[in-house]
C-alpha cells in the first residue's frame, strides 16, 4: 500500500510508519539531550541511555573466547612432553616433572621433561635383553635353510645357474 504524504510516497504500512515516527521522535528526544558543543551525529557505538551497548557485549565474548582459546593452547602445549615419550618408565617421570612445573611455575621442570621426551631411553627390562639372543637365532635358522634373511636387499642366488658375461647373448630358438 502506498500512501501519499504532502506529494511524497510512502511504502510502509500504517504500523510501520508509526513506528518509524515513534523512532524518529526517540532520536529527536536524545538529541535534546545532548550537550550543546556535541556533534548532532554520534558514531555507531555510542549508545542512548537506558540501552544495551552491543560493542561492549561483543567485546566480552571475544575476550571470554580468546581467554578458554589461550587456556587450551597452554594445556596442550604442556602437555606435549607427555604426549612424545616412547616407554612407561619415561612416561611416569615425564608426568611427574610436567606436573612439578604447572603448579610451581619453575619451567626448568618442563625444558626437562621435554629434553627426557625427546630422548629414546633404551627399555633395561629382563625380556629386552633376549631380544638381540632371539634376532641371531632367527638369523641362523634362516641361513641354515638356505634361504636369504628377511629384509634382505641382495638378490637370492640360484645354484646351478650359469652366469651371463657382458659378452655373451642368449640364443633365440
């Protein structure tokens, strides 16, 4: 519906032109309430009395967002030195001295238990040391088999087999 007012046209609805006039009268209204040397055009986040200031809401969620996003980089990062251990027995000291340095604030603590994480430790336990007697007895039942160790890059030889020189040519039938 378009009414016309005094020659000009308007495309809002009854209820809508009275809102927008009751919103005109507001701006008139805070403006009255302007100090005299105020610029009659405020930027947009500066808010009216009595209204909420939305650059002020979106500003402490940002803050709020970026505070838990620096909690959880701090915790992960601190938590790397756990995550990079190679065995239980490292793992266990690692822990402890990631620990130590999160509720003392000495980060010697954690240089330490990222230097331990970063360093293969070799695992003393009792079955480890029949590891090297089990990899050569593997290696002998294969070589008394006859057949090439697994791993291995040479190519397996063929008894009986008569070598080709650089000079000699297979004979096509």
């Amino acid at each position: 519906m378009a009414l016309s007012l005094g020659g000009v046209h308007s495309h809002l609805s009854p209820f809508e032109d009275r809102q927008s006039q009751r919103s005109a009268f507001r701006r008139r209204e805070a403006m009255a309430d302007l100090h005299p040397a105020a610029t009659p055009h405020l930027p947009i986040f500066v808010t009216a009395p009595d209204q909420t200031d939305v650059l002020m809401v979106v500003m402490a969620i940002i803050l709020i967002g970026s505070i838990l996003a620096a909690g959880v980089f701090f915790f992960w990062l601190h938590s790397l030195p756990e995550r990079m251990v190679h065995n239980k027995a490292q793992f266990d000291v690692v822990a402890v001295l990631a620990l130590l340095s999160l509720f003392t604030h000495i980060h010697a603590f954690w240089v330490a238990a990222l230097l331990l994480a970063l360093v293969k430790i070799p695992d003393l336990s009792f079955p480890s040391f029949s590891k090297p007697l089990d990899s050569i007895a593997g290696s002998l039942e294969t070589m008394a088999a006859g057949q090439a160790p697994p791993g291995d890059r040479r190519p397996a030889q063929v008894p009986n087999s008569k070598k080709v020189g650089r000079n000699d040519t297979p004979k096509r039938a």
